[in-house]
C-alpha cells in the first residue's frame, strides 16, 4: 500500500504534544505512513527520542538548530554519533544557517553546522539542513565539507532558489518541500520544484508551522502533508499516487535506518 512521509515535523513542540495521539491519528487516516520528528535542542532530546519509542511508525534525529547554535550547549561530533546510536534516531540536525532571524551569531552556526556535517560524514547518516536568506553562504559551505568526504543529507523546506537546487542535486543531496509550495505567491518555489529530478524530492509539513493551502493560518499538523504532496505533483505532472510513492522510496533510500512498517 502507498503512503505519505511527512519528513520533517516537530511533534515535541506544544501545539502538537498536547494532543500527540490524536495528531498521529489523523495523519495515519490521510495516508501517512511515517513521520520524521525532528530535534532542535540537543538538550531536549530524549523528549525527542521519547516520541519516537512510543509509535512504531516515528523516527527521530539529534541536533541543534541554527537558532540555538549560541544557547545550546557545545557538542562535538563523538556525542553527536554517541546520540545516535540508538535505534530510532535516524539523521542528524536540524542544522545550518539562519540570517534572516540570526538568534544566533553567524560564526558560531557555522561551527555548529561543520560539526553536524562531520559527523553525518562519519556515521553515514543524513544531515537535516536548514537555511534561509543565506544561500551563498550555504553554497560555500556545501562545496567546501563535500571536497572533505561525501555526506548525506537534504535541504528542508526548501525556499531557495533554482541554483542552490541545482548544488544540492549535483552534490547528492536531496530536497524536502513544504507547504509553502501551495502559498499563492510562491510561483518561483514552484518553478524551482519543476527543475528538481523526482527521485530527489521528500514532501514535509515542518508542523506546526506553514500549514499548506487551504489550511493557512492554522496549526499545522502532519496529516496537511497530502496538500503538499497534491501541490508538487501537479507540478511534476504525475499522479499522486506515483508522487507519494517516489518520495515515500527517496525517503527510506536516504534514511537507511528508519524502519517502514
């Protein structure tokens, strides 16, 4: 049977843990068949761990994201894999660059996103990468760390335009699009979408926010994860049936650990 991956969504977070069984059930109704909760705190993390023990269908990663890059405590690339041992953590992050808030000091998310790379790099695990108003930088980076070893990984809630698609295809990495897809100024998000091969493509909610059309304005929640996928296959002209099989396997073929159920 297929079914939906909602790649990234935090359902730690407040407006989704209160109501967690009921929110997994109403996705698993739309056809969602996994789910990817995803760590922001390292400090939080067995919060994160804890939700992916409790349903079978849940993996989760260890990271910090780039918000809390200055707030979090340092880590290095041992406790990172350390973390990761376990059997439902499946990728690292989310990690990367923010200059649009920049919560925190440029300087130091760069550092903290070099040592999630290292250690994606050494556990052969994906990297979950975030990054906005700041594709130049990003660039810079990717090219630099994959010249070090291949890594892999993806970029989440892919904002940006046609030329980091581009890199990150050419550097094996895939690309997770969100509801924002489905946002009626979002033409150029669509175009980008048009230029990335299907089986580089994960659909995501990144809930509790961006909840797609028509559900803008709400809370998020992963079973809004159908609306995005409708979006991108309209826009690779495919059936949604081939669309949420394609990115259901590029997800499993990137997270080797996660286990389908």
């Amino acid at each position: 049977m297929t079914f939906l991956v909602d790649s990234h969504c935090h359902l730690d977070f407040p407006e989704l843990a209160a109501q967690q069984d009921d929110v997994v059930a109403r996705a698993r109704n739309a056809g969602v068949g996994h789910f990817l909760t995803i760590c922001t705190h390292v400090t939080k993390f067995d919060q994160i761990r804890a939700i992916a023990e409790k349903y079978n269908d849940i993996s989760c990663t260890v990271g910090i994201h780039p918000h809390e890059a200055a707030n979090e405590p340092e880590v290095d690339v041992e406790k990172l894999i350390g973390l990761a041992q376990h059997e439902k953590v499946v990728g690292f992050g989310e990690t990367g660059l923010d200059f649009f808030y920049e919560h925190s000091p440029r300087k130091e998310q760069e550092i903290s996103f070099r040592t999630h790379i290292a250690a994606a790099r050494e556990a052969k695990l994906p990297i979950i990468i975030h990054t906005r108003d700041a594709d130049a930088e990003m660039a810079a980076i990717l090219k630099d760390e994959m010249g070090k070893g291949a890594f892999p990984g993806l970029i989440h809630c892919f904002s940006s335009g046609p030329e980091l698609a581009a890199l990150a295809v050419e550097l094996g990495l895939y690309i997770s699009i969100s509801g924002i897809v489905t946002f009626k100024k979002a033409d150029a998000l669509r175009d980008t979408v048009k230029t990335v091969p299907l089986d580089r493509l994960l659909v995501e909610t990144d809930s509790p926010y961006l909840a797609p059309m028509p559900h803008r304005g709400k809370t998020n929640e992963p079973a809004f994860v159908t609306q995005t996928a409708k979006m991108v296959a309209q826009i690779k002209g495919v059936g949604s049936e081939e669309l949420a099989a394609q990115t259901t396997h590029n997800f499993f073929t990137l997270f080797t650990k996660a286990k389908r159920v």
